[in-house]
C-alpha cells in the first residue's frame, strides 16, 4: 500500500484523532480511506445524473404534458410502470 503525508489544522487532526480513539475507525488511515470511498461513490452519483441530464437534452423536446410527466413520475415511484 503506497503511503500519502497529508499536513492537517490541528482543529481537523484532533477530529480525526477521536474518531479513531472512539473506536469508529482503527486509525487515522482508515478515516481518510473511508472519506475517498464516499467521495468515490457521490462522484460516480453526481457522473450518472450528468449522462442522464446530457441525454435528456439530446433526446429533443418531449411530446407529454406537465401534467402526464408528473404521473408518469408517480407511477414509477409507486412501482407499478
């Protein structure tokens, strides 16, 4: 495993240093594994809406009604489309 030095206020080092003496994480390591991970999935998150906005624009105008957009919304929340 490669090693990364990260120059931290001393406000965040002693967050990170409770964290890992409250036992929610092993050590100050694991902390920062576990913040890129999280950062690594909102990320993917955040790319999949992009493609899905970028192909809702290239789709063109749309030929429902507000009103049947927000039915159709509906239905997909409830599960039953």
């Amino acid at each position: 495993m490669a090693t990364m030095n990260v120059s931290l206020p001393e406000a965040m080092k002693s967050w990170v240093e409770s964290l890992s003496r409250s036992g929610r994480y092993s050590n100050s390591s694991d902390y920062v594994r576990d913040l890129i991970r999280k950062d690594q999935e909102r990320s993917a998150i955040i790319a999949n809406m992009q493609e899905c906005v970028t192909e809702g624009i290239n789709s063109g105008a749309g030929n429902h009604s507000m009103a049947e957009l927000r039915e159709i919304a509906r239905k997909r929340l409830a599960g039953t489309q």
